[in-house]
C-alpha cells in the first residue's frame, strides 16, 4: 500500500513586520502548504508581541545578520523592510546561499534590479518580488475579457489606483529623502505600470505629471503616468492621495467593446481584518454589486451594458507558486527583470515630471 508522501515545509525568514510584513506576507506565508514561517525579523517589542499571538511558534531575530549566521535553518528570505533596504539585505541573502522574494519595489533603480538578478542567476538562486496586485480580483477579470476576445484590440487603458488621505501619515514612505525611495510614484505606481506591462507589454514612450498637493508633504502625492505601448496600446496611470471623488479603477476600452470596473480587491481589506484565505472559502469573491459591466456607447452608471462577474482575487497564489518554484526549480510568478523593466518605466516617468518632457524608452 503506497501512502501520501508528507514533504517538511520551507523554512521561511521574514525580514520586517511593519504594514507590508503583518498584513501581507505572514498571513499569506502562513496560509500557503508547503511553507513554514519560522522566523521574523523585527527589534520591536510590540510587533514581536504582535505577531506571537497570532504565530506563537514563530522565532525572531533583531536584525538579519542573525539569519545570515544560520542560513542552513531557512529555505527563503522574504523581504518586507523600508525600501531603502531592499538592496542591501536582498544582497546579503543572496551571498549567504539563500533564495529571496522582495516586496516592491525591489532597487530604487532598473540597474540595482538587474544587478541583483544576475548575481541571483550567477548563484543559482531564485529571486522574486512581491507584486501582488498581478492577482486582484479585477485585473484577473481584466486578462479574462482581454484573453476571451470581449472587448476586440485594446485601444486604451485606464487604471485608477486613488485614495482620499489629505492627512499626512508620517512616516518613510512620505518622505522627500531620495534615499527612502518614498512617493507614490515608487508605490503604487509599481503596481499600475506593472499591471499595464503585464497586459501589454514594453513601452516606447512615456509622459508623467507629478504633484506635491498636500501641505507639509515632502514627496509626490498626485501623480499621472500616460505609457506609449510598443504594440500601440496607451495606457493612462493615475495614483493619488488627494482625489475627493474615486474614479473607476479600471476603464478598457476596445475596438468593439469597453469595461468600466468601480471599487479595489477587497483582499487587502479582508486581511486587515484578520480574515484569513485558508480559513475562508468565500476569499477573494465579490458580491454583484461590485461587479464590472461590458458594453459599447451605453454608460454603466445608468446600467448600460452588461454586468460581468468577477474573477475571485487570489493573492495565495503567489505564495503558492514560489513553494512550487523552490522545489521544483521552475521560473517564479514575478522575475527581477521584469521589476526591472517597471523600473525603467518608473524612472523614465520621475524625468519626465521633473523636466516636463515625453521621454522616450530604449527595447
């Protein structure tokens, strides 16, 4: 009688327990088979304490020279620390024999990027990012319409990414240091570009507008990125913190049909929450509410088109394919270069804002 073959799940070492560690990467960690939280990096007392509840096995380390000295405990170094850091710790990781996901954005530049990939291919190591909104629910719906043909050729992309926060937070992401990496250029505009990069591919051109709207604010808050596709597709970014009245998240216009989609993925709400995928078999579903309509020359305000339901949000699947990545050698969910070539675009848009030009971007 042949029995289940039970594997030891990958140790993982989680570096910083601020927004991106508690609320994204442990739960998901946690939550996916085949990979173990052992360790998480963090001097602060009360984040320790933070995570003890709720992962009482969990060890913890005050800095991650502590990992480097017992390498041959882990199996993967995630990275959820200030952006300033990425590079720095995702190097020592490397050096020290250890795979690596990095939260987004992965360097501060397109060169730092690909001078860690090739420092993870030159040691045979898998090296990754954490670009998690590849799996929201709307943009799954998105690559679907596009996948099944329902809006023709893309002509535009619209992709809205806006909040309501005239209150500055603090902290290193709303800081003017060039150092910090701060701005939501660097923050979620990672997101949009690589969503729109994702779907269509290498740009040619790009156009950006960048504001400092909010008084005391030290870095861009209101900003716009229009793309020039290589395969004739614009995209048009938008992220902001000042926008009083929300805009679609996505709009998709196409040779005979467009989609207009209100309201972000509900996952990141739900693990703020506490709500957990494993525990959860209704995770990422929308109600219909929600959902998106399909149409042409009828406004979906006034309930023109037709209502598409959602594809449920999958963040899990992420994490789900790094563990089968580690083990089976295969190409992880999202590549250095491919953060790369989001860099490229993101740099391209900050010389653009500053010096008020289209800039062009080489292939």
């Amino acid at each position: 009688m042949t029995g289940t073959v039970t594997r030891t799940p990958l140790r993982v070492g989680l570096v910083g327990y601020g927004l991106a560690g508690s609320v994204f990467h442990a739960p998901l960690i946690a939550a996916t088979e085949g990979l173990a939280l052992d360790t998480i990096v963090t001097s602060n007392p009360e984040r320790q304490e933070q995570a003890r509840t709720e992962f009482p096995d969990v060890r913890f380390a005050a800095s991650p020279d502590e990992l480097w000295e017992r390498a041959d405990e882990l199996d993967l170094i995630v990275i959820a620390s200030p952006n300033k850091t990425h590079v720095p710790i995702a190097t020592a990781a490397l050096k020290a024999g250890l795979p690596v996901v990095v939260d987004k954005p992965i360097a501060g530049t397109a060169a730092e990027a690909r001078e860690l990939a090739a420092l993870a291919e030159e040691r045979g190591l898998l090296l990754s990012v954490f670009q998690n909104r590849r799996w929201d629910n709307d943009f799954l719906t998105v690559r679907k319409l596009i996948a099944d043909g329902e809006l023709g050729d893309v002509l535009r992309f619209e992709s809205r990414f806006e909040r309501w926060r005239p209150q500055l937070k603090g902290g290193w992401r709303e800081s003017g240091d060039p150092q910090e990496i701060g701005g939501l250029l660097y923050d979620l505009g990672s997101h949009v570009v690589d969503q729109a990069l994702t779907l269509f591919g290498p740009v040619v051109r790009v156009y950006a507008e960048a504001d400092v709207r909010r008084p005391g604010a030290e870095t861009d808050d209101d900003t716009f990125i229009a793309l020039t596709h290589t395969n004739g597709v614009r995209s048009h970014l938008h992220v902001s913190a000042v926008t009083a009245q929300l805009g679609p998240r996505f709009r998709v216009l196409g040779s005979t049909a467009g989609y207009v989609k209100y309201g972000l993925d509900p996952q990141e709400a739900a693990l703020r929450d506490g709500r957990r995928p494993d525990a959860d078999a209704s995770w990422g579903v929308e109600p219909e509410s929600l959902w998106g309509r399909v149409g042409a020359g009828e406004s979906p305000l006034t309930g023109g088109g037709r209502p598409v339901e959602t594809v449920p949000g999958d963040y899990p699947a992420y994490y789900a394919a790094i563990a089968t990545a580690l083990r089976e050698g295969t190409a992880p969910p999202v590549t250095a270069l491919e953060a790369a070539a989001t860099l490229d675009v993101l740099e391209a848009a900050r010389r653009s804002a500053r010096e008020g030009i289209t800039v062009e971007v080489s292939a």
